[in-house]
C-alpha cells in the first residue's frame, strides 16, 4: 500500500497551510531543493569541474522525462517555460495551414500563433470548458492544417481524452500541438501511439520543479534540421567542434535548447521525476482523482455551485466553484484561514495533487464553515 503519509512529508510547504494551489503553482519537495543546492555549492566550491558530469547527470533527467512520456530521449528538450517552447513550435509550423485554437483557453496556448501571424478560428467551449468534437468539426475547413489546446483547461478541470483527440487529428490530417502544463505529474500522458506532434509543459506546477523552466516534446518527425527556426552553439551536431562557417545542426529536440543547460533546474527536474516515478503514474493519477471527487463534495456541501462534470478521463485534479461573494474577497478569507486556493472568473480554483490528504479538505470545510 502506497504510504502517503511519507510522500507528503517530503512537502513542508504542507505542513502550515491547506495547500490546495497546485494549479497556480505547486511547493517542491526537500529532494528537488536539495537537488538544486547541491549544484550550486559545488560549483561555489569548485567552480566548473564537474561539466562532464553535469553534462551527463542532463541527459539521465532528458532520459526519465521521455520514460515518463512514452517518447524517445532525442524528442525531448529543456526550454524556459511552455510559453517559450509554444513560441518555438508556432514559428516552426508555419505555412502548415490554419490553426484551430479553443477560446478561454490559457494565453500561453493562443498567443504565440497570434504573434506569429497564423490565421487562427477559436472553437468555443462547452459546457466543461473544452471544446466537443462536434464544435471542433464545426471549425475545421479544408485550410485548417493544425489544433493547439490545454490538455487540461486551466480554469475547470476539464481533461481532453488525448488518443481520441489524436484520432480526430489524424483522421483529419492535421497536427496536434498540446500544452500539457496543467497535466503532466498529475495524470497519465502517454505519446507512444504517436497522436501528439508537439507538446510543452511548464515544470512549476505538477511536475513541482519549481519556476523558470519546462520541457518540450516534438515527435522525431518534425525534428528534420532544416525546419529549425533559431540555433545556438549547442545546436550543432558536434557543437563542441565549434565549427561556425558551416551550418550542421543536429536531429534531437536538445538542439533547440541553444545554449547551454540550466542545470539547477534540471537536476531540481530530476528529483522531482523520480519521486513521481517511485509513486507510480497510474497511482497518482488514482489519488488526484479520488482527492478531486472528495474536494468537490466538500465545496458542494458548503452551498457552492459546480459546473457538470463529465467521465473519469475527462476529469483533472482543478475543481471550480462559482463563489458565494467577489471571488478574490473568498479566496483572501480563504488564505486568513490557511487554506490556499485560486480565484478564478467568478469562483475559486481549488486543486488536489498527490501529497494532499483528508486534513486538507476538512480544513477547507471548517473554514467555509467559519466565513462570513
């Protein structure tokens, strides 16, 4: 039996809070601070001498990160944030047809195709918050070439059904490009039946890996070194021959990475993998699940009013609630009362990760209980 328990110990952000933000953003535990540490005191002690080993300690964590996807290692890369990475992917598609995007949907998933002059149609959403298929074959036209969404929508939970949402593409002959920011570390994301062309995800949330850095899946398909649209001296396919008259750059999704790694991110990355790892993808995803569901009666109990919710798999760990007054005042009366929650339109944001428990939610009562 999986001990909890010992999981959410390794949270200390946890141990003075309801911590129900994940979805805005998550603590990171003792291994993935320590992870970070670590790099910064050997470098302070021994300056760079440890470049090999870092260099190789960057591509076990490139390696678990494409375990845990279903993905080869050489379709994987480090990039800033998923805004960053959706920047790359919308000025390596172009030409490649109109771009079907889903209104309400988070900005980093919309406004690099804006900027990157894309003609772009916005499917509306329904009643969850994602687009149906109907209204995505309503949107399509012969000139449509690719469909870019949140695989979980940000503000209601809503999960896409990713394989059917890869058929849909296919049968279609049309790219899928998914910002998995809201997903990736809760829910299972498997890319091995090859639906997905492109995918992002910023590590702050889910993966709890903390700010300022993400990774970027791009199907070997797309990975020809003729489409890229940017290079750095890492982009090469022997960059440490510092060859700068000829222009050879390599096959892999690293050399996107241009530059040289953030290796305290990365190594936070990878101890934050592999405490998710020795959990189980499939365990989590039950655990976020069954929280979710608990965290939904909790805040239907207090009177709050919940948007329908669909299937399992199109469920999140993000549960919405319209508010019972201005939705920032519940979130500050919330916050007085220790317990950590997002305000979102006209509601509160609450979201359960793993290391959520009982004591979080009945926390979360008393203190609706206890407000005005």
């Amino acid at each position: 039996m999986t001990d909890w328990a010992a999981y959410r110990a390794e949270f200390p952000a946890l141990e003075t809070q309801a911590y129900l933000n994940t979805a805005a953003g998550a603590p990171i535990s003792r291994a993935a601070a320590a992870a970070a540490i670590q790099y910064y005191e050997a470098t302070e002690r021994d300056g760079d001498v440890h470049w090999d080993d870092w260099l190789a300690r960057v591509e076990a964590v490139r390696a678990a990160a494409a375990q845990m996807l279903g993905a080869d290692s050489g379709e994987i890369a480090f990039v800033q944030n998923a805004s960053a990475a959706m920047t790359l992917v919308a000025a390596r598609l172009q030409g490649r047809g109109d771009v079907v995007l889903v209104r309400g949907d988070f900005p980093s998933v919309t406004y690099p195709w804006m900027v990157a002059g894309h003609d772009v149609v916005f499917a509306e959403p329904g009643v969850h918050g994602g687009a149906t298929f109907e209204e995505l074959e309503r949107v399509v036209t012969p000139e449509t070439g690719i469909v870019s969404v949140g695989l979980v929508q940000y503000r209601t939970g809503f999960r896409y059904d990713l394989r059917a949402l890869g058929r849909f593409c296919r049968d279609r002959e049309l790219l899928l490009v998914i910002d998995a920011t809201q997903g990736l570390g809760a829910v299972g994301v498997d890319l091995s039946h090859g639906d997905v062309d492109f995918l992002v995800s910023s590590g702050y949330k889910w993966l709890t890996s903390g700010y300022g850095f993400g990774l970027m899946y791009a199907a070997a398909r797309h990975l020809d070194p003729a489409a890229h649209t940017a290079a750095g001296w890492r982009s090469a396919r022997d960059p440490y021959a510092l060859v700068s008259d000829v222009l050879d750059l390599s096959d892999k999704a690293s050399a996107l990475e241009l530059g040289h790694p953030p290796f305290a991110a990365i190594f936070g990355l990878g101890a934050a993998l592999e405490l998710l790892q020795a959990i189980g993808t499939q365990e989590i995803e039950n655990r976020v699940l069954h929280l979710s569901t608990r965290l939904g009666q909790v805040l239907e109990d207090a009177g709050l009013r919940l948007p329908p919710t669909g299937p399992e798999n199109q469920r999140s760990g993000i549960v919405y609630a319209e508010a019972q007054m201005d939705p920032v005042r519940m979130r500050n009366e919330l916050l007085a009362r220790g317990v950590y929650v997002s305000a979102r339109g006209d509601g509160i944001r609450c979201s359960t990760h793993f290391y959520n428990d009982e004591t979080d939610l009945e926390r979360l009562r008393d203190a609706l209980d206890s407000m005005p």
